[in-house]
C-alpha cells in the first residue's frame, strides 16, 4: 500500500516540534528517531502493538494523552480509510473492480489474522475452503 501517509505523520510531528518552540532540525531529528525506534522495538521484539503500546503508557502520562488525542481525532480511521483509498485506487488503475472495503458492496477481508487475534466478522460473513473471508 502507500507509502504516503508515513511521511505526512513525520511532517506532522515535525512541525508540532517546530511550533513547540525546536529547530526544524532539531525536530526532524527527534522525529526520526522517535520513528526510527519504535519501529526498531517492533521488529526486534516481535511482540504485537497493543503489547508495546501498553509496556510505554503510564497512567496519565504524556503517552497516554497523546493516544487520547489521536483517538479523539479519529486517526485510526483516518488511516484506515486512507490505506482503503490507496487500494481500491490501484485497483482502478488495473481495471479492476474497486468497490471493496467497509461501507462498500463487494467487502473483501484480504488479512486472515492468526488464532487469537480479533476478526473483522459478522453472521453475515462466508468462508471458502481457503479459510478466506468474504462479506456479503
């Protein structure tokens, strides 16, 4: 999918740092490690998000007010939906049918998560003899 949204997060963060009162440079540094980190623990650790996020997040803490923020804003289902956008574009531009995803007619569950994890399901779902998820 897109590669685009992660520079428009990095050009977000960067600015909040420049309006804090750093240096551009300065806080495109602190940006890329700060990305550069959690990204690093993520893969090295190989534990799931939720995990790493609650090992970070103190009660009443600086992370967990940024985490209200972004919920607040929606920014899951901005991002969501942008990454929707990119495919369904792409399947555009291949001729292909593109009215898949939430909200459409056609949704498609392209992820099949490991035992355990949440599913995006209802009574309304069929599987085929692939496991693969099809919504009515």
């Amino acid at each position: 999918y897109s590669y685009y949204h992660v520079p428009v997060l990095h050009t977000a963060m960067v600015d909040a740092g420049v309006h804090m009162g750093f240096s551009r440079e300065t806080a495109t540094t602190l940006v890329h490690h700060t990305l550069l980190g959690s990204t690093l623990y993520a893969m090295e650790t190989g534990e799931h998000p939720v995990i790493l996020r609650n090992s970070v997040t103190s009660p009443a803490g600086t992370t967990a007010s940024a985490i209200y923020e972004l919920e607040n804003g929606k920014f899951r289902t901005v991002i969501k939906d942008a990454i929707w956008a990119c495919y369904r574009r792409s399947l555009e531009m291949g001729n292909k049918d593109s009215n898949v995803g939430p909200g459409r007619q056609n949704q498609v569950i392209l992820y099949q998560p490991p035992k355990g994890e949440m599913e995006y399901r209802d009574s309304e779902d069929e599987s085929n003899d692939n496991g693969e998820t099809r919504r009515n």
